[in-house]
C-alpha cells in the first residue's frame, strides 16, 4: 500500500529529539528490505518508521541482503537501502561495514532482530535499540536442519539474551513481550509499540455474495496452512458454500496444494498467489473474515489491514495475535483446530454476529497509526542515547568484561 505521511506536527518532534539527542543519522540492520520476494510484516514495519523518520528530517539507511534482480544500493521514499550478502554472510559484513564505517557516519544503530542477531553489543558502543518482534522457537525445526535449528534455538533463547541484557528492545504486543522476559530480557528495558495499519485500508465497495475467509501471508511452515485448509474443510460442511482465499507465495506452496488435494477442496480452496495492492484492498473488503492457523507471529498485521476495512478475524491464539484480535469484540481467538472450525463457522454463518465483531475491528485498528509508532520508537533511542550522555563512563557489558 501507499508509504505513510507523517503530519507536520509529528516529523516536528521527531526533528527536535533529533536535535536533543544528537541522532542525525540512523542504520537500520536486516535481514531483508521491502523489495525482497520474501519480505513480510517485519519489512513493511522498518520502511513505514524508515521512512517516517526520513520526512523528519533523519538520514537513514537500510543494511540488509542482497535480493535476486535488484540493485546492490537504492534509494526508497528517502531512504537508502544497501544490499550485501546472502541469507548468512548478511550478519557479519553488515558488522564489519558498521565497523569500519562503509556505510557512513551512524548516530544511533537499530538492530532487526529477526531470528538470527547480529550480536551489536559486541561492536557497536555507541546508541542503538532492538526491533524484536518475537522469539521464533520451533520456526527454527521448520526451516533449518536438526543441528543448524539446536543451534539457533540455543543461540536466540539461551546465549544472545546475555548479551542484550542492557540493550532498549521494542517488540509489537504485550505477548510477544511476556515471552522475552521469560527468556530472560529485563523487564524496564523491553517497550511495546504497535505498528500502524496504512490508512489506504478502509472500509468500502460490497461483501462477496457467498461466505468467504481470507487468509494472508508467506507460503511458509510457520504460517501453518495445510492445518488452516484441513480446518476449513471441516468448515465447509457446516457452511455451505464457504470459500477460502490464501494470499501469497513461497516454497510451501507445494505442500499447501497436496493438503487442498488431500480434502477434496479444489473447488473452494484457491492459491492466489502475490496480487496488487488495490486487488488486496478489494479482498478485504469483499471477504466475510480473515483467518490464520499461523504457530508464531509479531502481531499479525493482516488483521488489523482487515480491521480497518470492516472485516473481523478468526485466529489461532497465540502471541501478537492476542494483541491484534480483541477476542471477542474484534474478532475470535481460537486455542485448538476445534474452536478454530467453530470460530470460522460461528462468524460466517451468523450476520448479526460478524457485523458486531466488523464495528469492533474498525475500533480497534483506529487506535493504530505509523507516526505513532515511528514517533514512539524513536523516543526509545534518543532515551539510549541521552542515558549514555549522562553516564560517560557507560561501557557495554560484554566489551567490559573482553578488555
């Protein structure tokens, strides 16, 4: 959708933080940009801030991966974006080109914490905070093999967390920010800021004439769509004439088909594949509800992309979901497969019921805007960057003890 404006009001206390904590200049680490075929809600999220920051007045650049068909350097709405590296090698050259300042000048460093770290605390000493959106657990069996995966785990639940333990970490929901502390964060430094929802997503046009679920994302493990269709099949004989509607592509769309197959669900079940911007638009508006069998997730900004066109969810209850739906009100949060059916069943067989859960998707998402969002996370670090004025002697924990 269309790239967040910030009001005159809000780049104007962005710009004099900026002025009070001396960040003129921000590096944005990683691992994806939004122009990669993978990217997700975790891109979406740096280059609506990004960009919002670049309205203030803020340079910023974007360190990530290189991407199939696309420049090494480009410029996005302000921004640059710096494409080096694969998949792995991204960590450690955005590390040297940080050190070495192949990147330029960099008055305060965020850190996109998407699985695999890039270990700043122990390079970086100057100001910087962590975008973390959730601890990613069992995504590493689903995508790496058993000793890479063991390794991941221990890295991201076990070793990193010491690292990080007096760094500001920001992640989107209040579940998501219960699982860091049981893993170790401190309580005073992990703030929760929601995204915003892009104001492009209103309500409009007409329902579509027969019930109809739209599910939304990454053809990938942790989505869990062959459950979501398995689900869906026990849906559909008790609502006649339900469809589902899956958005997205990725390497599980292989296993997504032979589950379509599996259940006979051809008929009703269709892979839309990557569509347009206005083509989403008209699918939320048209769609009865949106749902997700998803295992982890940040928030879940396909709901409240929903919400803001009317259109209430029907989710797996899990972390950030929890934060998204307001269960009951804008939507239903579904604990097994069974209250999943039955969720899916109760919101599109029952009109009084989906409109009232519609009203309250609308509420909800009204309370969500990027320039707060951009505004907020900037406040956590000029705070990095004004705690490390008022104590010189500030030494990181892990440089302390390597000397």
């Amino acid at each position: 959708m269309n790239t967040p404006v910030a009001s005159e009001e809000t780049r104007r206390k962005i710009a004099d933080l900026a002025a009070d904590s001396g960040i003129g200049t921000i590096h944005l680490l990683g691992w994806r940009d939004l122009d990669d075929p993978e990217a997700g809600g975790s891109e979406i999220h740096a280059h609506n801030i990004g960009s919002i920051w670049t309205q203030s007045g803020l340079a910023v650049t974007m360190r990530t991966s290189s991407s199939v068909g696309r420049p090494p350097v480009a410029t996005r709405d302000g921004y640059r974006v710096s494409r080096r590296g694969n998949r792995y090698t991204v960590f450690p050259r955005s590390a040297l080109a940080e050190i070495t300042g192949r990147l330029g000048p960099c008055d305060g460093l965020v850190e996109i914490w998407n699985g695999m770290p890039f270990l700043s605390p122990l390079w970086r000493r100057g100001p910087r905070m962590i975008w973390l959106h959730h601890i990613h657990g069992p995504m590493w069996a689903m995508s790496q093999p058993g000793p890479i995966a063991a390794a991941g785990v221990a890295l991201e639940e076990r070793i990193a967390p010491r690292l990080y333990r007096r760094q500001h970490v920001v992640t989107l929901s209040h579940t998501s920010r219960d699982e860091l502390l049981e893993h170790g964060f401190r309580p005073e430094l992990v703030e929760v800021i929601p995204p915003g929802v892009d104001p492009g997503f209103t309500p409009g046009g007409e329902r579509s004439a027969t019930p109809l679920a739209v599910a939304v994302g990454r053809l990938v493990p942790v989505k869990d769509f062959p459950r979501l269709v398995a689900a869906f099949a026990r849906v559909r004989e008790q609502v006649p004439g339900a469809e589902l509607h899956i958005v997205g592509e990725g390497y599980e769309r292989p296993t997504i088909e032979a589950a379509v197959a599996e259940h006979g669900a051809a008929g009703y079940v269709r892979l839309l594949g990557r569509i347009s911007d206005a083509e989403l638009l008209d699918l939320y508006r048209r769609a009865w509800t949106v749902t997700s069998a998803s295992i982890r997730e940040g928030w879940g900004m396909t709901i409240t992309e929903a919400g803001s066109c009317g259109t209430p969810a029907v989710v797996s209850d899990i972390a950030g979901h929890a934060d998204a739906v307001v269960d009951g009100t804008s939507g239903v949060l579904a604990g097994d497969d069974g209250a999943l059916v039955a969720g899916l069943v109760r919101v599109l067989g029952d009109a009084g019921e989906r409109d009232r859960l519609g009203r309250g998707a609308l509420l909800r998402a009204a309370t969500l805007t990027w320039e707060h969002a951009a505004l907020a996370n900037f406040e956590v670090l000029a705070a990095d960057a004004a705690e490390r004025r008022s104590d010189g002697r500030r030494r990181d924990p892990v440089l302390a003890t390597t000397r």
